[in-house]
C-alpha cells in the first residue's frame, strides 16, 4: 500500500488553538481516498474514522463525533473507505477484507506523516466501518490503543476479535434489538478490556434527542483514557 500527500501540523489551527481540518488525499490500491484531517494544539492522539456501508467522510454523525474529540486534544482523520464508483457496487461496501485492508493502509499513511511519528492512534467504527475497525486493529495490534463501535456490526469481523489488542467499546442504541443481540455476542469473543455500552431509547442512527452527544462523550472518554490524552 502506498500513501501520499502531506499534512501541516501548525499552520493547520486557527488562532484560538482549536484544530483547523485540512482535505487529504491517501493513495491506496492505485486508488485516489478523500479524507478530512483535523489536528488541534499539541496532539498527542488521533483516531481515524471508518464509516459504515453508503456513508462518507461527510457523515453529519461522525462529522459532530469528530468534533467532540478535536475538543478534547484528540486528532481526527475522517476518509472514504471506498471511491464513489466502487461505493456504487453493492457487494464491496460489505466487503470487509477489503475496508480492513483500506483502513490500515490509511493507518500507515497517518503515522507516516511528519510531525505524526509515535503518535497514538485509535479507531472509531460504525455499521460495518466497526467491523473493518476492529479486523484492522486485530491486524495491527498494540498499535492501535482504543477502538469504539457506534451502531456496529462487530459480527461481521467475529473470526478476528480474539486477536484485537486494543481495548474495545461497543455503543449500541437500546432500541437496535438485532444490533444489541449481535453485539452481545460479539462482546462475548473479545478478550481485551471491554465494554458494551447501550443508550436508553436510542435507535440504530441515534437521532433521537440527546442520543448522539451521549455517544461522543462516551467513546471521547474511552479514547481519552486509552489513547492517553488528558481533557484540556
């Protein structure tokens, strides 16, 4: 796998210090990826977003998610797992070797950078972005320090949890019975620190009222505690 392109690590924050999100292009599979990458002041850890089957980098969900953590002093790198053609056929947005293997080269890219070098890292998956999270980390090991699930199909990557390092949240809406039930039996086949979190009255999106910030505060403060950045 390949990467290019390069990113600032100063001239990318506004005066305040808050992070400033700059667009980036990572090739991977001879394949063009748009992403977002947004650093606040003194970055000490960056979690890299992997999206669920016909979402984007420009999901509003995990675009309000990201923000969260720029507040707490974490990094974000939000990118497509696949171009907008390949999106187009069906069958490769569950294709989860394929998104796995996406979000590493992407994990490989963001470390290479300058400024970014011993960093740590994290991931954030939803849908079946939490499946390709959790393969990649089970890939990557003791690098990758903290992967939370939002609305995941952790299921999908069952035959990889044993083999994830990284202490693992899984955040499931109480409403999303299928989901919870796949969840629960996910939660059962990892052998790390973990937790399976459910908010009450909550739906497979999270839109009901309140629901998506309960979300960010609870995966802000798992990756804050894992990834070992401090609340400012």
């Amino acid at each position: 796998m390949e990467g290019s392109g390069r990113v600032c690590t100063i001239a990318c924050r506004d005066r305040k210090g808050a992070a400033m999100e700059q667009p980036v292009k990572i090739k991977l599979d001879s394949v063009n990826l748009e992403g977002v990458l947004g650093l606040p002041e003194r970055t000490k850890g960056v979690v890299i977003f992997a999206h669920g089957s016909g979402s984007s980098r420009l999901s509003p969900r995990n675009t309000y998610v990201a923000r969260v953590f720029q507040q707490a002093g974490i990094g974000t790198l939000l990118f497509d797992l696949l171009t907008g053609e390949e999106d187009r056929i069906y069958e490769q947005r569950f294709d989860i070797d394929l998104l796995a293997r996406r979000l590493v080269g992407a994990t490989r890219w963001l470390a290479a950078q300058p400024g970014l070098k011993g960093v740590a890292l994290g991931y954030f998956g939803a849908s079946t972005g939490a499946a390709a999270a959790l393969q990649g980390a089970a890939h990557l090991g003791t690098e990758i320090r903290g992967v939370v699930s939002r609305g995941g199909r952790p299921d999908l990557a069952m035959p990889c949890l044993e083999k994830v390092l990284a202490p693992t949240l899984l955040i499931v809406g109480g409403l999303d019975a299928q989901v919870l039930q796949l969840n629960r039996q996910a939660l059962a086949q990892l052998t790390v620190e973990k937790e399976l979190a459910v908010v009450p009255g909550a739906t497979h999106l999270f839109e009901e009222p309140g629901a998506l910030e309960q979300v960010a505060n609870l995966a802000r403060n798992w990756l804050v505690r894992y990834l070992g950045v401090g609340l400012s």
